[in-house]
C-alpha cells in the first residue's frame, strides 16, 4: 500500500470507530458527563464546601481536572477494548486481516478511535465541569500534551486486554480490578501530601498519579510530582505498550491461528 | 503468465497437535473456476485459511498471482476476495458502510468505494437493503453481503467458502449465475461446497483433499468420465409388483410406480427400452436420480424473485 492507500485505510477506520462511538452516545458519551456531575455535586459541592482549600485551590477547582482526566482514561480504555474484543468476537477483524493492511495501521486504526472517544468525553465533562466552576488554564501546551498521551497510553492498553481477552469477562476484569482503583488512588480527589509518608512512597509507583498532576499543573499550575519525570514516564510507557501491543498483533496473538 | 495460485508442500499443524494439511501441492490457473472439495476436517477451509492470511502456515509455499505470501504479502492479499464460511461482518454495521470500510481497508477512496458498493449491491439484489443492519438481513442476503463485500476492491482471486451453505435452492441458482458471470469476465474463483452438484454445475477443474492430502485433482470432465455408473428413475404407467430383470440392467422398485435402474457408463440406453418394450413395461417419464428434488423445487417456483 502506498502512503495514499495507507491515509485511506486510516480514514476508513477511524470514520468506523468513531460512528460506533457515535451511534452509541447514550452509553459512550451521557454516562461520563453525568458521573462527573455527580461529583461535582457530592464531592464538589456538598463535601467539599468542608473541606479546606488545597494547595490554594477550592476543592471543587482541585478535583477538576482529575476529574476530567479519570473519564478521558475510562473511555479511551473502554472504548478500545470493547471494539477491539468485540471485532473478535464477531470474527469481523477479519475484515481487516485479510486486507493489505499493515498491522501498525489496524493498531493506529484502533488507538485513534480510543482518543477520538477519549477527546469527545474530555470535552464533554469540561463543558460540563464549567457549569460549577472557572477553569483556569495555567499551561494549555502541557494540559492537551497530557491529554493526548494519556489516552493514547490507555487506548493502547485497552488493545492489549483485547488482544489476550477471551471472554466478556476478561475485558471487565482490568478495568473494575486494576483501573479503577489506581484512578481513584492516583490523586483525583486528594494530594498525595496529605497521605502518610509511606503511602506518599507507594503512590510514586502509581503511574497515574503522574498523569493528573501532569494534567493539573497544566490547568492549575500545581502539581505533586516533577513534571519531567510525569512525562519521562508517560512517554515511556506509550513506548513500551506500543512496541508490545504491535508484537502482539505481529504474531497474530488471538487473531489468526 | 503467473497461475492465480500456486500451493507447494503446504502444512499446518495447529497448537493443539491436530494435523490439518500434509504438505499439499495445488496449482489454480488464471480463469478457471476451481472446485476444492472434500468431507468435514478435510483441510479445506485450513487450506484457505493460509492463502488468505487468517491461518499461519507450518511449511510450504503459497503464491497469489506470483506473490509470495512470505515475502509479498500485501500484494498478494490485495488480490485475494475472500467469502468466508462463517458471516464475519459487525452485524450492527448497515449494509453498505460493511462495504464501505472494507474497500477502504483496501485503500480504495470512499467515493469509488461507495459507487461499487452500490454496483455489486445492485447486482447482488440487496441496493434496497443497503441502509439496514445486517443483522436484519435473511441468511441469503447475508451470504450475498459476504459476496459483495468480497468483489468490492475487485479481486482477481474470489475464494468461496461453503458461499451457498443454507441458502434456499432459488437465491443458490441466481449466486451461481453470478458467479459465472463474473468468471467469464475473468475473475479466478476457488469454491468450496458441500453440494456436489453446485461444483459439478460450476467448476472446471477441481482437486478433492482428505485427511489433509490431496486424493484427486484433475478437470471435472474427466472425473466425471469416471463415474461408471448413475440410475434413471422411471415412472411407470401401469403398476408393477415386482422389479423386472432386465438383462445387463441392475433394477429396484421403491415403489409400484416406480422403477429405478442402474445404467453403467457402457450401457445402452436404447437397450434399456427394448428390453423394457419386450416386457410390455409402458415408461411415462424418466429422469436422472440425483438433484431430483432439487429440480422439481425449481421447475415449480420458477424464478419469482428475491428471499423475502
């Protein structure tokens, strides 16, 4: 395939990626917007009037952009490992296998219909963070930079989940189990200076801490950890998952037999 | 000028030990209509599988149109469409956005992938069904989608896998007409089929594989010269209460009006009827044994259009 064919093939997967997102708003796009607005109301609003400020912000402003970066991560993740193990399970990646396209473009294909949902949600839930507060923008560079790579790196492990997955259960199994609680545990609603010191160490290993303070410095201008190192990791992570996910489809790994 | 498809020393042992294919050689030349038959877990759908790059090889050699699949893949299988056995489309998907993706797949701009969409939609009778979900398609327009979707970055290959499985005998007919249509204008077709006579209608070579081997592979005309013997089924005027001898004739009697009799590839059928004139055995009709039903469902329904 020449470049011509490959922007074409690219094209017509993500115009199928993003229609099935599309057409399925109820359940990809509404859930996020109200789950945020919930928190807004409980945590924001009612808890968090209790609460004192933190690191000179109002609560309510703190929890935004965790808030923000929780559903971008959710729905990149999702979005992936549901269309990827659901093309699998209706056998219709075949559509693609047998088709003269790279594997590298069938993942981009994938990744780029993760960060299409993942872009589409984040906008949603600020639209709707703006009905409760002001976001300031401290570093618009660093704050789409994060955004992007974020939901790269978890669309890329959606794909892999997809990849190894056999069953619907094994493409709930890492979210509920393994994402979930590293999200809530990575410092959206809490800095990390307020935990013990031994669990502020056991934090640093939480690779998503990184990404909200990465992703809050660029809203706020505040954040827990150094920011190179944030971007060191995430960037290195989007690496690692990239080359394995690329493998994986290489071998054909639950693909071809 | 390369053959659609040549096969050397193909095998495939799956993960699980199961011999597949044991080292198959094939050669399709450009134009034919090539029939791959053989029993359930013979090899067949194995073997295509490899040439479409779904199943990984153990050995062998497989080239489409003189490209290597080791080495050129991406050409090889952007000349390859493929009608698999089982429906792989996203059945949630409407009908002509199916098509539409898949010629993109091929780098076919969305355009032209929409102007061929609606090209074999059209020929293939499924225009008006092009918005639908293919879930709600019937099982024939599903078969007939998997054709259409096959044709649409207009391969010079057209592998069939079982393409008429379940499809009733009126939808089979006009996919037959088809797909002769589209070998005459010069597109290689391998069919696999479980309905004998839809190869012995369509094909002109064909190789039957068992066990992962190739037991036969020569032009349907020439096995079909080997066949030594069929059986005429005649209806008769008056009841008989017992089959006949008729000498160098074998003969049965199903029932008191019907007479089958076994005619070997030498026999004379003139002689058949002066032995049965000498027993004063009056003949309404007469017909061939096989496809029997098959031919009366036709000749009854005639040509009264699409599945519903």
């Amino acid at each position: 395939m020449n470049g011509r064919e490959q922007l074409i093939a690219i094209k017509a997967i993500l115009w199928k990626e993003v229609l099935r997102f599309s057409r399925l708003w109820v359940q990809t796009i509404l859930p996020p917007m109200i789950s945020t607005a919930l928190y807004f109301v409980i945590f924001g609003r009612l808890i968090g009037s209790q609460i004192h400020d933190l690191n000179g912000f109002h609560y309510m402003d703190y929890i935004v952009p965790g808030l923000i970066l929780m559903a971008v991560i959710t729905n990149s993740y999702g979005n992936v490992v549901a269309s990827f193990y659901s093309s699998k399970f209706q056998r219709h990646i075949e559509e693609m296998l047998v088709s003269p396209l790279p594997n590298y473009l069938i993942m981009i294909g994938f990744v780029g219909g993760g960060l299409a949902r993942g872009i589409a949600v984040g906008g949603a839930v600020t639209l709707v963070s703006l009905f409760f507060t002001v976001i300031p923008l401290h570093n618009l560079f660093i704050a789409i930079s994060v955004l992007l790579l974020t939901s790269t790196l978890f669309s890329l492990a959606g794909l892999i989940n997809a990849i190894y997955a056999t069953s619907f259960d094994d493409i709930t199994v890492i979210p509920t189990f393994v994402l979930t609680p590293l999200t809530y545990l990575g410092g959206v609603f809490y800095t990390v200076t307020m935990l013990p010191p031994f669990w502020q160490h056991i934090s640093m290993a939480n690779p998503i801490l990184y990404m909200v303070n990465a992703f809050r410095y660029g809203l706020l201008g505040v954040s827990d950890v150094n920011l190179n190192v944030a971007f060191i990791a995430i960037i290195a992570f989007n690496v690692v998952f990239f080359w394995y996910a690329l493998n994986l489809l290489n071998r054909g790994y639950g693909v071809r037999t | 000028m390369p053959t659609a498809l040549s096969i050397q020393n193909l095998s495939k042992v799956y993960q699980n030990g199961v011999i597949a294919l044991q080292g198959i050689d094939l050669t399709v030349e450009q134009g034919d209509f090539f029939a791959l038959l053989g029993p359930n877990g013979a090899g067949k759908s194995t073997t295509i599988g490899i040439i479409s790059s779904l199943v990984n090889k153990s050995a062998g050699k497989v080239a489409v149109f003189g490209h290597d699949l080791d080495h050129d893949l991406a050409a090889a299988k952007a000349s390859i469409g493929l009608v698999p056995q089982e429906y792989n489309f996203n059945q949630f998907e409407p009908v002509i956005e199916i098509l539409a993706s898949q010629a993109g797949y091929y780098g076919i701009p969305r355009p032209l992938a929409l102007e061929r969409a609606e090209l074999y939609l059209n020929q293939l009778g499924l225009w008006d069904k092009r918005l639908e979900h293919a879930r709600n398609l019937s099982g024939g327009m599903k078969r007939r989608l998997m054709i259409a979707r096959a044709l649409v970055h207009e391969p010079r290959l057209l592998i069939l896998d079982e393409p008429t499985a379940g499809v009733d005998i009126e939808i089979r007919h006009s996919m037959w007409n088809f797909l002769r249509e589209i070998n005459e204008a010069g597109t290689t077709i391998i069919l696999t089929t479980h309905y004998l006579e839809e190869a012995e209608q369509l094909c002109r070579n064909i190789a039957i594989i068992n066990n992962g081997r190739i037991v036969e592979n020569t032009s349907m005309r020439e096995l079909l010269s080997r066949m030594d013997t069929h059986t005429l089924v005649l209806d008769l005027l008056h009841p008989l209460a017992q089959a006949p001898a008729l000498p160098g004739f074998s003969t049965s009697l199903p029932d008191e009006h019907t007479l089958e009799v076994v005619v070997s590839g030498h026999s004379s059928i003139t002689q058949l009827f002066m032995a049965l004139a000498l027993q004063n055995i009056e003949i309404g009709s007469l017909r061939n044994k096989t496809n029997r039903l098959e031919e009366l469902f036709i000749r009854l329904i005639g040509n009264k259009g699409e599945d519903a």
